[in-house]
C-alpha cells in the first residue's frame, strides 16, 4: 500500500466519517411512518456495504470491495425507488413476517433495476424526483455496473485483476465512486426527515472532500501519483 493510497484512505474515511455525524442525527425510527422506515432501513443497508467496501480495500481485498459496490448501488436505488415510486402495498410487504412464501412474493414485485429506473425518470419528468439523483444514478449504472457485474460473477475481470495485479489508482476509483453513493444515500436521507439544514451540509461536505468523490483515472494519477496518465 503507497503513501499515496494510505493518503487518499485517511480521507475518504473522513468523508465518510463527516456524512455519517449528520445522518446520525436523524430522529428515532419509530417516529416515521412504513415507506419511511423501509426507505431508511435500505439505505443504511447501502452505507454498511459502502463501509464494507473501505475495510475489504484497506485489507487488499479489492475484489470481493468491487464486487460490493454493486450490492451498495442497488440497495440505494431501491431505497429510492421506494420512497419515491413504489405502491403502499409493495411497501407493506415488507413488514409481513418473514418466511419463504413472503419473501418470494415481495421479491416478485421489486422490478429489475432498469425498470426502477425508468419508473425513477418518469417521476422526475413529473417533478416528483430530483432530476440531478436520478441522472447520477443512470450515469453510474453505465459507467460502473458491467465491471461490477464481472467481480460479483467472477467473469474477465475478476480473473484479470487477480492474474496481473489490481491497480492501485482503481481502487482509488472503486472507493470514489462508493463515497458517490454514500453522499447520494446522505442527501436522500436529508429529505426523507425534510431537514434543509443537513441538505446544505451534505452539500458543503461535497465540497470538501472533493477529492474523495469519483474521479476519472487521468485525473487520479495526477492527483494523487503526481504523474500524467499515458
């Protein structure tokens, strides 16, 4: 591990850090109603695969960390799609005890992911969802999600990475675009408890730490490796 990596780490932890002492202040869980528990226990879902992500990548298990950030994406976007989209009796599903049959017919009524998403645009379009959400979502699912894909399945990907070596500059990436998502899951969590104060926050930590947010490799390598990308 470089000085360069050990660097970036400290931050990114930070970052994340920082986001979880704002989203921690959300009052108790019981105070809300069923789509707003189901949409928090998603997203907290998603923050502790985002967690997970950081601990695999500090042990050199960069793998299994690209692989999880497939799982962190989808939770999110399921607890978006939830909160924004889903009919009251998908939500309620959720809260029927859990057995075989229960899960199985709750899973049949989650749609596949671009599905979720083109119920997602369509929300946007009638200003019921943030735009900009949904388009970040979009651009990380095509950006991100058939290397993902690769990892979780074990396809050329993970097989390359684990023959030749994983470029430390790309787990930089991976790590980036994780603290994407958490900064995403952050600001969903802001609205769902309707607080502008911790929106603006969210916000200003963005800017703070912008260089823990997804980055292009180019710009990794000169950031943090002092040398131009060949």
């Amino acid at each position: 591990m470089s000085a360069a990596f050990k660097r970036f780490y400290s931050q990114s932890m930070d970052f994340r850090t920082s986001l979880l002492s704002e989203t921690n202040k959300i009052p108790h869980i019981d105070d809300f109603n069923h789509r707003e528990i189901a949409t928090l226990i998603l997203a907290d879902i998603s923050s502790e695969h985002g967690h997970a992500v950081h601990l695999l990548a500090k042990e050199g298990c960069n793998i299994s960390a690209s692989s999880l950030l497939r799982l962190q994406f989808e939770s999110l976007i399921r607890a978006q799609w939830i909160y924004w989209v889903a009919k009251d009796d998908i939500v309620e599903r959720f809260y029927k005890p859990l057995t075989q049959q229960n899960a199985s017919q709750a899973e049949k009524r989650i749609p596949t992911i671009n599905v979720i998403l083109k119920d997602l645009d369509d929300a946007a379009r009638e200003g019921i969802v943030p735009e900009r959400a949904v388009a970040m979502m979009r651009e990380f699912k095509e950006l991100t999600m058939k290397p993902a894909n690769s990892y979780v399945h074990t396809g050329m990907h993970a097989f390359s990475r684990k023959k030749d070596g994983f470029p430390e500059p790309l787990i930089i990436q991976i790590l980036q675009n994780s603290n994407g998502l958490e900064a995403l899951n952050a600001m969903l969590l802001a609205t769902v408890v309707n607080s502008a104060d911790m929106i603006q926050k969210v916000l200003a930590l963005q800017y703070l730490y912008i260089d823990s947010l997804p980055m292009h490799i180019p710009q990794i390598m000169e950031k943090f490796y002092n040398m131009r990308y060949q």
